[in-house]
C-alpha cells in the first residue's frame, strides 16, 4: 500500500513538472489554439519576419566591412619560415633556411585608407536606416492585414446575422404559406435570399482565413487561429502639411539611408583622386637565418621602405574619378527625386484620411436609420402593409450598412497606419492603436 501511495506522489510530481516545463507552455499558447493581439503580432513580426532578420544581417556585414578597413590602418604582424634548394649548377645557389618574424605597414597611402574607412561608415549607417525602413514596412503590413482579417471576421459575423434574420422569417411565413396565404414568390425570395447570403459568408470566410495566411508571413510564424478584437478608433490627429513636412524629411528612414549614399559617394570620389599621390610602405624582420637547419643561429633584422607614385597610367585613374563623380550626381539626384515622391505621398496620405474618416463617420450614422427602416418594413410586412420586395430592400440596405461600417472602419485604420508610416512616425507604428 506504501508503494502505491508514494507511486502516486511521484505520478503527481511528474505531471506538475511537465504542466510547467517549457515545451508544455509552448503547446498551450501556440498560435493555432487561442486568438492574438495586435501588439503581440507586431512583437512577433519584429523578432522573426525573415526580410527583418536579413536586413540586421546585413547591417552586421556592413560593421564587419568597416571594422576590416580599420584593420588596414594598423601593422601585421607574421612570422615566417622559408627553405630553397636549387640545383641550378651555373649559378651554385645554396640551399637557404629562415625564420624570421615580419611586420609590415602602410605608412601613407594618400589618404585612401581614410577615405575608404569613411566610406564604409557611411554605408554602415545606410544599412541600419534601411533596416529601419524594413522594419516600418513589415509593422505597417502588420497591422493593415490585421485591420484586413478584423474587417472580413466582421463580415463573416453580418452574414450569418443576415442569414438568421431572414430563416427567422421563413419559419414564420411557413404555416400561413400551406394555407396559401404567402405568396409563393415571397418564400421564394427568401430561400434564394439565404443560398445568396451563404455564399457572401464563404467568400468573407475565405477572405479572413487568406488575412490570417497573410499575418502570419508578416510574422515570419504560422497563421493565428483568430484575432483579438480591437476598441473602436480614435478620431484622425488635427495635421497640417506645411506643419508636417518640416519634420518628416528628418523622420523618414529612406530619407535618411540615401543621404548616407550621397555621404558614402562623396568619400568614393575622394578616394579616387587620392590616388594620384605617393604611397610609402614600411616592412621589417628580425629572426635566424642559415644555409642548414643545423647553422640556422645567426640572427639579424633587416628593413625595408618603399615609395610608390604613379607617374602614367593612360587615363587610368581620371576615369575612375569620373565614376565616381557620375556616381554621386546620380544619388544626389535620387535625393531630390525621393523628396518629391514623399511630398506626394504625404499629402496624398492626408487626404486619404480624411476621406476615410468621413466614410466611416457616414457609416456609423447610416447603421441606425438601416435598422429602423428594416424593423419598419418587418412590421408593415407582417400586418400585410408592404409587399416584400420593401421587405427585402430594407433587409439589403441594413447588411450593406453593416457591412459599410466594417470596411469603412478597416479603411480608416489602414489610412491611419500608412500616414504613419509615410511620416516616419514609428513609435505610432510599433504600437497598436485602441
């Protein structure tokens, strides 16, 4: 009987331990059994969306770009052992046996070093403001597909409502028809009604599965099972464009990543013309030396500098500056052709706003007039006052006025996110909006 009991014990202990272990808690939260919240989605984004994971790869290899032509600048330092054997007769070279330890540096190379570190740095902090505008655009899709699937889980939910609203109908026209006192097109139009209304729930549930499919690649994770709801929007902040574009060129990280491409070119032409100057390079050993192994014990040093300046080179180097000038006049004008395009964008944007925002409003004032012309029309319809083509041009008006408020609310908040994202604004974007 003991050794049942403390079986028992151990069974429970077991099974506490593996409630509590890591992979258990894994399984509960997973994606696939529970709903998720916006901002969680957007955590989930910033820490596994692969096209996020390859632009921080790629700022690493920018630092480790640099951090090698820093490397440049400093000396090497090698040790070496050499053995030659010739058996060329007319010149009785002997064999030769050193161990020596080099150390080698380029004391002035016109500056083209510098100018290539520069260059490099500029590029290094191109990569991070890319980065950022990666992570901009991935938090935006966020958001505009979670706004998406909210919307068509709405619609999915209208539908149905219209679909009991309408079998609701049919069972009470039922006995009256078999007595004849139902026009037969009556019932049919609400049977046709109802096969129409399944087929809008199908494609708003297909729609809503392809959001959930569209969030989780955003994620870089598989598709949640549903989406938390989200409180009803804030009304749009009061912009001004000329108030706001004074700000946004700073905000902007694509802005921001071609300048350091003007930045990064100009260094480049730099570079090129230093060319044209004097390099000196300084190399020194010290170590053993001998004709065998065995008599490998004299030690010395020895040095050696060199001076190097191209004098000719057919053109050589003026085209390499030509180049880069060519270069850095192309990115300049891809600088003003930038801030043009998010002039454009900006005001576009606002507007979008704007517009979306009226809709909305519109939307929710027309939902309380639908309901009241449909309860309306049920009664006259039921006291044999309205024919049923009012019936069922009232029941229309009120699932398209739900549907209205939907997409019109999705239209908003996505309008809302992109002004967001086209004003740099990612302290709005990394939070969600309630």
């Amino acid at each position: 009987m003991l050794f049942f009991r403390k079986a028992r014990i151990l069974f429970s202990i077991f099974l506490t331990v593996a409630m509590l272990s890591p992979g258990a808690g894994l399984a509960q939260t997973s994606l696939a059994d529970r709903k998720i919240t916006l901002d969680e989605a957007l955590s989930r984004a910033l820490v596994a969306n692969p096209e996020i994971l390859v632009a921080k790869a790629t700022v690493r290899d920018a630092e480790a770009e640099t951090d090698s032509a820093q490397a440049q600048n400093l000396p090497v330092l090698s040790a070496q052992y050499q053995y030659s054997q010739s058996d060329d007769v007319a010149t009785q070279l002997p064999d030769a046996n050193n161990a020596m330890v080099q150390i080698n540096e380029n004391l002035f190379n016109g500056g083209q070093t510098l100018s290539e570190i520069h260059r490099l740095e500029h590029l290094q902090i191109d990569a991070k403001a890319k980065a950022e505008e990666k992570r901009f655009e991935i938090l935006a899709a966020v958001k505009d597909s979670y706004y998406r699937g909210l919307s068509a889980a709405a619609q999915v939910s209208d539908w149905a409502k219209a679909m009991v609203e309408f079998s609701r109908l049919l069972k009470l026209m039922g006995p009256k028809f078999t007595v004849g006192l139902v026009p037969e097109y009556d019932y049919a139009k609400i049977e046709i009604s109802l096969r129409a209304y399944g087929q809008a729930r199908l494609k708003a549930q297909a729609a809503f599965g392809h959001e959930l499919h569209v969030l989780g690649a955003a994620m870089g994770e598989t598709p949640p099972a549903d989406l938390a709801s989200i409180n009803d929007v804030l009304a749009p902040p009061n912009v001004d464009l000329r108030e706001i574009m004074s700000r946004v060129y700073e905000k902007r990280p694509d802005l921001q990543a071609q300048n350091e491409q003007i930045s990064a070119q100009e260094y480049a032409v730099q570079k090129a013309k230093r060319e044209r100057l004097p390099s000196i390079t300084l190399e020194a050993d010290y170590g053993y030396g001998g004709l065998t192994p065995q008599d490998m014990w004299t030690l010395g040093w020895g040095t050696t500098a060199t001076v190097g300046m191209p004098l000719f080179d057919f053109g050589g180097i003026s085209s390499r500056v030509d180049s880069a000038r060519a270069k850095l006049n192309i990115e300049e004008l891809k600088d003003e052709e930038l801030k043009l395009k998010i002039r454009t964008e900006v005001f576009d944007t606002i507007e979008r706003v704007k517009v979306a925002w009226a809709g909305y409003k519109a939307a929710l004032a027309n939902l309380p007039v639908a309901k009241r012309a449909y309860v309306s029309s049920l009664k006259r319809y039921r006291t044999a006052l309205a024919p049923m083509t009012e019936l069922s041009d009232a029941h229309a008006l009120l699932i398209q006025s739900r549907l209205d408020r939907e997409r019109s609310r999705a239209q908003y908040q996505i309008a809302l996110t992109q002004l967001q994202l086209v004003t740099g604004d990612g302290a709005a974007l990394r939070r969600a909006e309630n």
